[in-house]
C-alpha cells in the first residue's frame, strides 16, 4: 500500500482475506482497523476486508469450522501420529477461492483476467507460482518485480510512518515454529491457554472417531509440554515468518 500510495506500483485495490474474528491473530485485525484501513483510506486506496460465508449466508471462519459440533474435517496441517502434516484446506478456503469469488463478481474473466498481486518479497522467491490454478486470474509479484525483500519492506513502511505489521495467520496455525508457541504463551497466555484447549478438544474428538491423536507441532507432543517460560532476550525474534507458502493473508 505504501509502494501504491507513492506511485511506485499500480494497484488501487487491496484485498485482506480475514480467516474470521476469532481465528485471526488479534494483533493483525488491530492493524487492519487502525492503520492499514485508514492509511488506505488516507491515500485514495481501497481497501477491503473479505470473510468466507457459508451456504446459508452466515460469516465462516476457520476456528468455527474446527469446533463445529459434529465436524469430522480438520483441514489444517496438524502434525499426525507419524510425524506427517495432515492435509491443509484452510488456505484454498479462506482466502484463495474467497478472493477468486471476489474477482469474479467484480468482472473478471478467462479472457480478462484480474491481476492478482501477493506480497512475497525477494528473500521468499521460492513461494512464487506461475498458474494461479484460477482461470479469470493471473499471479503478480510486484515486491520481486521491483527486487524489495524483507528488510526493505520493514524500512519502506517505517518511513511512511507506520508501525511494522505483525505476522498475519491464524493464532492456532500449526505452521508456528515452537519458539512462536513460546512467545504466545509468555506473552498472550489466555491465547495459547485457547489453543491448548482447541488441540485438546481436536484429538478427544478424533478418540471418539477411534483416530489417532495430531498436533500443532512436529514435536508430536502436546503443546503445554514442549513450550516453557522463557526470558526476554529468548523471545526477540519470536515472531518469525513460519510456514505458510500462499501469500494470500495480504493481497
């Protein structure tokens, strides 16, 4: 938004695919309502805040779907009994095909397809796709195309005068790293209390299913036991980017 708000990129419409209120981290949604939406707004940008419904019109969200009473289907990459990663649908749902919706109620089609640019820096090149997979869409990488990569991210919206976003995923994402789970348990222990309770609920579920237990670490453990306390200094890099290969969470 800031690289559009200079005139350095040609894009006027920003896409943020919210997985749902409660399942996004909370300190992303606090950005999205006091910085990224006004500093938008500011600058002549749209921007737009999209959510997954259901067939019945209702907002969606992945948490929700998780706790459902009588859901059988995780659909987040939990770790299984063997140490593999459980088959993820959380981000085609929520965001991939909650944006193609979005593109093609909006006029896009196989013949003019929309643009769809996702913010993978330089450093993340790996995660680029050449086939969106989506007919009426087409990939773009405007943070590779102009060679910005992490750091010069961070700059370039500290001298627009912002504050650096957080990481933007769910707060159960099974994609954390563990010292991701530990900083969440030092610093947002009723967050990572829900989590050791949504992971606890998950597998008494799969034992009534007569399933194996899964986890949201590689550990294979549960995560109360393979997190502790830890110091300050441990913590400062604690927010890493993890996992998630789909750049979708901003669009």
């Amino acid at each position: 938004m800031v690289l559009a708000a200079q005139g350095k990129i040609a894009y006027s419409i920003f896409l943020f695919c919210n997985v749902g209120q409660d399942a996004e981290n909370p300190d992303t949604l606090r950005y999205v309502n006091e910085v990224a939406r006004p500093y938008a707004h500011a600058h002549g940008l749209t921007f737009l805040e999209l959510q997954k419904r259901r067939r019945n019109g209702e907002l969606d969200s992945l948490y929700g779907r998780l706790t459902r009473p009588g859901s059988s289907s995780i659909g987040i990459p939990v770790r299984l009994e063997n140490g593999a990663p459980a088959k993820r649908a959380c981000t085609m749902d929520f965001k991939i095909r909650v944006v193609a919706s979005w593109t093609k109620q909006h006029g896009a089609t196989a013949e003019h397809p929309a643009t769809v640019g996702l913010g993978i820096s330089l450093d993340e090149w790996w995660r680029m796709r050449s086939e969106s997979g989506i007919a009426h869409e087409r990939l773009a990488y405007p943070l590779i195309d102009l060679r910005i990569d992490r750091a010069a991210c961070i700059e370039i919206i500290r001298q627009a005068g912002l504050p650096v976003p957080p990481k933007s995923s769910c707060w159960f994402c099974p994609y954390h790293s563990v010292r991701t789970w530990q900083a969440m348990r030092q610093q947002q222990p009723a967050l990572f209390a829900k989590a050791v309770a949504l992971e606890r609920m998950l597998n008494e579920k799969r034992t009534r299913q007569g399933r194996g237990p899964v986890w949201f670490t590689d550990k294979l453990k549960p995560l109360e036991q393979i997190t502790t306390d830890l110091t300050q200094e441990e913590l400062f890099e604690a927010w890493e980017m993890d996992g998630c290969e789909s750049g979708y969470c901003w669009v």
